[in-house]
C-alpha cells in the first residue's frame, strides 16, 4: 500500500476546492493515508456522483489511515486517496464502503502527491455510482466562474503582492488588517457566503490595482 503523509483535508459532501474552505470548517489533520491510482473516469465517477465502494476494496483500506489529534494520533476506519495523477480526491467511507465525504487538498500538497503518484500501478475495483450529486442553487454557471475567479486573484495577490492583498481588503471592508490569513479567510467567507455583496467590490478593488482579467 502507498501513502501520503502530513496533509490537511477538509471532509464535506462535495469535494470543493482549497479556495472554497470556509473559515469555520473542520480541517482534520492526516498523518497518513493510502493512495491509489485509477482511470479519470472512475476519478470523475467519484466526483461527480454518491459512490459505493466493493467490499473487497474497502477491507484492504481499512484502517490504514490515521489522523493527528490533540493529544495522539488516531485511525480512520475507512479512508483513501484517489488520484488519475492529474487531479486528487479524498474519500471518507462508512463501513458499507459508501463515501460519505470528499476533499481536495491543497495546490502545494496536491502537487507533491501528484508527482509521487506518477509511479504508481494502477489499481482496478468497481466504483458503483448511487445517485448524482445536486447542483448548487441559488448560483448560475457566471456566478461560479467568478467567484473562482476572484479567489484565484486573492491568492495570486497573496503570493506576489501582499501590500497590494491589504490595500483590497481596505478598500473593500474599510478597516486595516496586518494578519494575511484572515485576510484571506474573510474574502473567501464572504464571497462563499454573500457573493453579490463582496464580488462589486473586489472588481472595483482589483480594478484600481489594474489586474489583468
């Protein structure tokens, strides 16, 4: 079996992407966790759809994963990494081998995952799709595309320029924040959770500090 170690995964019914993380979601700390590789397709089955896992597969995996808590490292029954060594999708099982919640990791550990996962064989069991999973209301495609788009911004910011990321979050919320970390939460609190309010803003924000779309 091969692992990835010293990760940190955040469990929801949709695996959503680093930049969705909100600033109150339990992040579980993973010392360790096995990965496999399969097709893109079954990656996408596993995405996209309520899966349930062959029994064979499930007693194989179980478990050999493990978390850090606060005083000691405990096992996680059923858990696994799934990986077609483009993309990384965390499963969190019941005993039945449904998965009942996804995660992505973030981009710096993803990467390294991926670079390991290049050297694995690949692995062959039945992923059986259940029901597909619901569309988010409330938001149409454009919504979406922005928001990500806008998350992408404020972490490119965080990376290049963080004077520039605390001129956007003065310019938007009207107070001074040192902290980057909360910077960044908050953004993407609000634009997970009041996007219509916060996306003017940031556009009229990343405007004066002329950000190329």
């Amino acid at each position: 079996m091969n692992y990835v170690y010293d990760i940190l995964l955040n469990f929801q019914d949709y695996a959503y992407d680093f930049y969705e993380w909100n600033i109150d979601d339990e992040i579980t700390h993973i010392r360790k966790a096995p990965m496999v590789r399969i097709s893109t397709e079954q990656l996408e089955k596993l995405n996209h759809y309520r899966c349930q896992i062959v029994p064979s597969f499930v007693k194989k995996i179980e478990n050999k994963a493990e978390q850090f808590t606060n005083r000691s490292v405990e096992k996680i029954a059923y858990l696994f990494l799934a990986t077609d060594t483009k993309s990384i999708i965390a499963c969190l099982l019941n005993a039945k081998g449904i998965v009942v919640k996804k995660s992505k990791l973030l981009v710096d550990e993803e990467e390294e995952a991926l670079m390991m996962s290049k050297n694995l064989p690949f692995t062959s069991f039945e992923i059986h799709k259940l029901r597909k999973r619901k569309i988010r209301e409330f938001e149409t495609r454009y919504d979406q595309s922005m928001k990500k788009r806008l998350k992408q911004e404020i972490y490119k910011l965080n990376k290049q320029n963080v004077e520039k990321l605390k001129y956007l979050y003065y310019e938007c919320f009207n107070e001074k924040e040192e902290d980057t970390k909360k910077i960044i939460q908050k953004f993407y609190t609000e634009l997970n959770c009041h996007y219509q309010d916060i996306s003017k803003k940031l556009f009229m924000g990343l405007d004066l500090l002329k950000v190329n779309y």
